[in-house]
C-alpha cells in the first residue's frame, strides 16, 4: 500500500500581472473547441423540447381520451332512449341520429385546446359512428315495419267493426271487403309475403268480417243471417263456422223459449180480458179488437172458439143496458130476467151470463157510484172542472180524472187522455188570463207525472206558453225563469221593453241551441218555437227589471233570459265519434260542461240495468264504460234532465224494446 506523505509548500513570490489580454491562438485554441462547445449548446436545447414534446403529447391524449369518454357515455344514453322509441315515435330516427353525431362531435371539440386534441378525438369517435348509425337505422326500419303492420290490422279490425254496425248494409260490407283485401295486398308487398302467407292472412281477415256481420245479423234477424251464411261460407274457417251456427242454435232455443213465454203471456191475457167481458163492462172497439184479435195470436182453438161466444154473450147484455142507465132502469131489466123461462141448457147459460152481468152492475152502482160510471159508462156525479176551479179545488178534480184515467187504461187496455180535450182548452183559457199564475201552480203541484200529462194536454190545444211556465215551475230550478215569463205576458206596456227589432234576438236565440249545423231539439220547431217566444217574456221582463226602454238590443240580457227559458246550454265533447262538439242542456242551470263531464264519468254501472242485453249489440256494461268515456252523444227528450243516449246515429234501447233515457239524479 502506498502511503502519500503531507510535504509542505513553500510559498513564491507574487509577480506583476499587466493587465490587457491578447486573443491569440493559445489563448483561443484552433476554432474545434467553440465548434463543439455549441454543439453541446444545440444538444442540449434539442433534449428540452423533445422532453416538452412529450409532456404535451400525453397531455393532449389524455384529454382527448377523457373527452372521448364523455361522448361515449352521452352515445349510451342517447341510443339506450332511442331504442326505447317503439312504432311511429321512432319515426325519423336515422335523420335524428346523424344530426346527433354532427352535434356531439362539435360540441365536444369546442372544448378542446388544440387541433391534435381534436384530431385524436375526432378520429375515435368516428369509429364509433357508422355502428352506431346501423343499429339506429336499423331500428327504425324495424318499428317502422311493425307501427305499419298495426296500423293495417287496426285498420281491418276497423272495417270489420263498421260492418257489424251495419250488417244490413250491402255498400258498408262490400266496402270492408274490398279494403281489407287492398290491406292485405299492401303488407304482402312490404313484407315480401310468399303467395300462401298472403292468401292465408286475406282468408282470416274475410273469415272474421263475416262471422261479425252474421253474428249481428242473427240479433235481428236470423233468417237473413242464415241466408248470409249460406251465401258466404266458403270464404270462413272450420273455426268460424262452427261458432256462427252455434250462435244460430243458441238463438233458435231462444225464440223457441220467447215463443212460448209468448203465448203464455196472450194466454193470462185472455184470462183477465175474459173477466171484463164477463163482467158486462162497456168495452171500447180498441178492446173488442185486441180480445177478438188474441183468437189469431193464441195457438189454441178452444181459447179462440171461446173469445167468439163471449164477445157474443156480452154483445147479447150490452143490448139489454142502454149506455147511462139509472139504477131505476137497470132494476126493471133484472126483473125480467128473474121472470123468464128458458127452454135448453143453452138458454139458460145465457140468461145466467145475462143476469149475474146486470146484478154486477146494480151492485157496482150502490157500492161505488164513481166507479160504475167509469167501468160500465153509467150515470154518477162528479166534479166539474168549472167547479174544481171555482171552489179553489182543482186538486180533487184532477185525482178524480187521474183514477179514472187509470181504471181505463187497466180495464181496456189503452192509453185515454188524463182529462177531456173540452177540459184541457177550459183550464188553459183559465191559466191563460192575469191571474191564473195560481191555478197553473196548483195544476203543476199536482202529483209529478200526472201533472206533465196535463200540461201536454194543454200543449196540444195550442196554448204551448202556458205548458212552458208550468213544465218550468215544475223544475226544481225553474221557478224565477216561470215567473219571468208571466210577467212578461201580463205587462201591459210590454213592447216599451222589446227592441226595435227582433232579428237579433232570434239570431241569438238560433245561435244559442246550435253549434256546427247540430240543433239542440232535433228538429222539434214547435218546441223550438214556443222557447223562444217564451225568451222574448223573459227578456221584456228582464228589461223592466233594469228600467231599459231604450229599444236597443242588449245581448247579456238575452243570454240571461234564455239560459233562464231553455236551460244552460253547454257544449260537450264528442270524443271518439269523429263528430265534433255538439250542443246539450245542463241537467240543471247551475252546471257548466265541466260539471255534465263530471255526473256522466261518476255514473254507477247499475245505472244501466235496463239496458236491452244482446250478444253482439248493447249490453250494460259496453253502455256504461262508453258513456263515461265520452262515446255517446246525449240527445234531447223535451224533459230536463232526461236524455237519450245515441252513437254513430244508433239510439240505445232498454229491454221492453223503448229507448233508454238516461235520467239525471
């Protein structure tokens, strides 16, 4: 090992130093030194900026990367709720789709720093673009595909609709027919169909349509339906057949059960109508004709041979009692009867007959003297209607008219008029003047219904604005809008109180009851008419409630005076029937449209009870979901609150054959 020993230095002198320097080859050296003192220089500045370089380029991929991801997460999103789109909402979707990619790409790249950014972000997600475009695309053309394969079985499930609303419509059927086939035909094309797919989806379609429009058929009438059938059963399925003559069966049991529920009901018939006549009550010929008449619908010749003896026996007692007997009279006829003697079985059956009829008639009389009058057209007091008004009692006559209104209507089985047409013009006339505002309003307080058929009474004689007030003072509401029209009636300076001239208040009046050529009274010009004579009442009225004689038009007094007269007219939607608004009359005055809408959707299914119930036509519950959905339009009785219920011109029937009315309660 060696060992380096610690010598000391002896210091020297310091010399001079001349201070100039002199750039010489010694000092500088040949020029080699400098040249690669600045490559160095160069070197190491070219190390620096390919290290910048570097940096740079990850930073611009990592944020053209995280931008890349954004747009991704936002692709997911918009393709996952594109689809969503099912049927014609994913209509337009390829356009939307392009015009997506046109956006998110720019919108992204605005946030970028620089164009290699750009460029990197660009050149990935344009990769991403053309499968992105092929599933949307493709997705379209697929709902596309199904939205028109719906729409066209909508379409025929439509016509075949339509046909079984009029299965005896030649032109509706042929018409479904024919469209079903250009349908078909259609979808064949589309869907590059083979002959057999195409000829088997037209065979079940056609099979369909004429299964519904026999099965209507066969509700109304089976004989036509069985003859359709015939007609057209090559072109239904095994399947089809089978369930039309089913249902042909079913009907058959039925009428066979209907037939004789039938005859059953002609037979009790006969049996009560027997009694009359046994009783010797005057018949009426719309009662002979009915009795002789049921020997023709009763499958029973016995029951015919006995309605021709017993009309006989009581032709033979209604000639022994002249029409008003007395009690008196009728004695005598019984005494002769007692003192005849008969010969045969036979005559003495008739004099029997003879002799209990005339004792029910003396009976009768002394045990209810109104009564005989009514059953036998005997002679009975009774109370005038010039008497009933006069003492104040119009109550008493009306009850009386009603009872025997009731026992003929029963007893001979038609529909007599309430009071006498004589009666009727007396007690208009009476109502008619100044001061016969108090015998309408007891007329009107007489029992409900009874009094309607006396206003209509007093309506057909002519005097249509008295029936008017008295139909509004029997509305719970109406009894201002009544007293409205009676004032204007009896005002003597009435015509102060009207304008110069009416043309705009029937205009008003007009537009009032109509919307779209759709009229609130189907028609009904008479009651038309007298509403709006009854509107210019009330309107004059009106005008001397506010002291206006200036013989101007005032159309907010006109609207009041006729929402008072008709009623609140609202206008209801039609929904589904294609129709438009239509125009109807609030059950009461205080409802709007919103209000009608309201009671129609909360009506129970009960409501219905009575609606007739049959395959293929209205049943109760079909009835009731389509009225509170809208589907029905309410058409006008001429009673408030009461409606018909009418759709696509087919009026809802109950189960005795009458139109269904839909009351409002």
């Amino acid at each position: 090992m060696q060992v380096y020993s610690h010598t000391t230095i002896q210091p020297k002198p310091v010399y001079a130093v001349k201070r100039s320097s002199v750039a010489s080859q010694q000092t500088l050296g040949d020029g080699g030194q400098l040249q690669q003192l600045g490559q160095g220089l160069i070197h190491a500045d070219n190390v620096s900026q390919e290290h910048e370089q570097k940096i740079q380029d990850q930073r611009d991929l990592d944020r053209a990367l995280l931008t890349e991801s954004q747009a991704t997460d936002d692709l997911m999103k918009f393709e996952l709720e594109s689809l969503n789109r099912q049927g014609i909402n994913a209509y337009g979707l390829a356009d939307e789709a392009n015009k997506w990619w046109e956006d998110t790409l720019s919108k992204y790249a605005d946030t970028l720093e620089n164009d290699a950014q750009k460029r990197t972000f660009q050149g990935r997600m344009t990769k991403k673009r053309p499968s992105s475009l092929r599933r949307l695309s493709s997705h379209e053309t697929n709902q596309r595909n199904i939205s028109l394969t719906n729409s066209a079985n909508a379409n025929m499930a439509r016509n075949i609709e339509l046909a079984a609303l009029a299965p005896f419509d030649n032109e509706v059927i042929v018409d479904a027919y024919n469209s079903i086939k250009q349908i078909v035909d259609g979808q064949a094309i589309r869907l590059g169909w083979d002959n057999d797919v195409k000829q088997a989806e037209t065979a079940g379609q056609i099979s369909a349509l004429h299964q519904n429009v026999i099965e209507a058929q066969a509700n109304e009438d089976l004989a036509w339906a069985k003859d359709y059938f015939k007609a057209n059963k090559d072109e239904m399925s095994a399947k089809a057949r089978n369930s039309v003559q089913g249902v042909f069966k079913n009907l058959e049991r039925q009428q066979a059960t209907q037939v004789k529920a039938q005859q059953k009901i002609l037979t009790d018939q006969y049996k009560d109508m027997r009694k009359v006549v046994m009783s010797g009550a005057m018949l009426t010929p719309e009662f002979e004709s009915n009795y002789s008449g049921l020997s023709m619908l009763i499958d029973d010749k016995a029951i015919g041979r006995d309605i021709k003896n017993t009309l006989k026996n009581h032709s033979d007692l209604r000639g022994l009692v002249t029409d008003g007997a007395t009690y008196d009279e009728l004695e005598t006829v019984k005494a002769k009867l007692d003192g005849q003697t008969v010969g045969s079985v036979e005559e003495g059956e008739r004099r029997k007959f003879l002799l209990d009829g005339v004792t029910d008639m003396l009976g009768a009389i002394r045990d209810d003297p109104y009564g005989a009058a009514i059953k036998y057209g005997l002679q009975s007091p009774g109370v005038s209607v010039g008497d009933a008004i006069e003492s104040g009692d119009i109550e008493s006559y009306l009850s009386g008219r009603f009872r025997k209104k009731a026992f003929v209507d029963q007893l001979w089985g038609i529909d007599a008029d309430l009071i006498p047409d004589e009666d009727a013009g007396f007690l208009a006339d009476k109502m008619n003047e100044p001061e016969g505002f108090g015998l309408l309003g007891q007329v009107v307080s007489f029992s409900g219904d009874k009094a309607y058929k006396v206003l209509g009474q007093i309506f057909k004689k002519g005097y249509r604005e008295v029936a008017i007030m008295g139909d509004l003072m029997a509305q719970p509401d109406g009894a201002t809008a009544a007293g409205l029209v009676y004032v204007g009636r009896t005002m003597e300076d009435a015509r102060e109180y009207l304008p110069s001239s009416k043309a705009d208040m029937q205009a008003e009046f007009n537009e009032y009851i109509a919307i779209d050529g759709i009229n609130l009274f189907d028609q009904d010009w008479e009651m038309q008419n007298t509403l709006m004579d009854a509107s210019e009442k009330a309107y004059m009225a009106l005008s001397a409630r506010d002291m206006d004689r200036s013989g101007e038009h005032n159309s907010d007094r006109m609207t009041e005076a006729m929402q008072a007269v008709v009623g609140n007219v609202v206008i209801l939607d039609s929904f589904g029937l294609g129709t438009g608004d239509y125009p109807v009359i609030a059950p009461r005055r205080d409802m709007d449209a919103n209000d009608v809408e309201d009671w129609l959707e909360g009506l129970p299914e009960s409501t219905f009870d009575a609606v007739r119930d049959v395959t293929g036509g209205f049943d109760r519950k079909r009835v009731w979901e389509s009225v509170k959905n809208g589907d029905y339009r309410l058409r006008y009785t001429s009673d408030q609150g009461h409606y018909y219920l009418e759709k696509n011109g087919r009026f809802v029937y109950d189960q005795n054959g009458q139109l269904f009315v839909l009351e409002y309660k």
